[in-house]
C-alpha cells in the first residue's frame, strides 16, 4: 500500500565539543517548524551511545510542503550554522511507505 505522504530522515553529527550547542539549535527548529503548512510530524533524537548523534524523524504532506520548509528562514539560518557546530552538512533522506 503506497501513501501520499514522504517521511525525512535527517541526520546531524555535532562537532564534540558542540553537542550542547548543536542539541539547543536543533530543539529550536521544533515549534517553528510543526507550525509549517503541511508538517505531519517533526520529531528529534538523540543517540543514547553517542551524543554527538542527532536525527530529525519527519513527515510531510508532499515534496512541496518539504522544498518550502528547506527554504525557511529558521531552517536556513541553521544551514548557515553547520561550519561552527556540525562535522558535516546533514545527511538529508526522503523516503516513501511502500
């Protein structure tokens, strides 16, 4: 059974010496972002073995929904902030129920 819905899977490595840094970036994408037209679920966590490991668990109404949250000003100015917090860009993955 296919659904209309896409579910994201966001991954996020913090610098060592930045988790508590990365880990209050990160808690205030939450509000905003569960206020966005067509946010289904938009959930955090955080790895009990390795604290330096964050990952957003989402869904989404649609591809549209998703490319507009990408684009807003909270989620951009996030981006601008990977340099100083995170090892790497996020390792972003969209995916369909099969």
């Amino acid at each position: 059974m296919s659904h209309s819905t896409i579910h994201v899977v966001a991954k996020i490595t913090a610098l060592p010496h930045q988790v508590e840094g990365t880990k209050e970036l990160l808690l205030g994408l939450l509000e905003p972002t569960r206020q966005e037209k067509g946010c289904i679920k938009y959930d955090l966590f955080q790895n009990q073995d390795d604290p330096t490991d964050f990952t957003f668990v989402e869904e989404w109404q649609d591809r549209e929904s998703l490319n507009q949250h990408l684009q807003t000003h909270h989620i951009q100015h996030a981006l601008s902030l990977i340099p100083a917090l995170m090892v790497a860009p996020p390792d972003i993955r969209v995916y369909n129920q099969i």
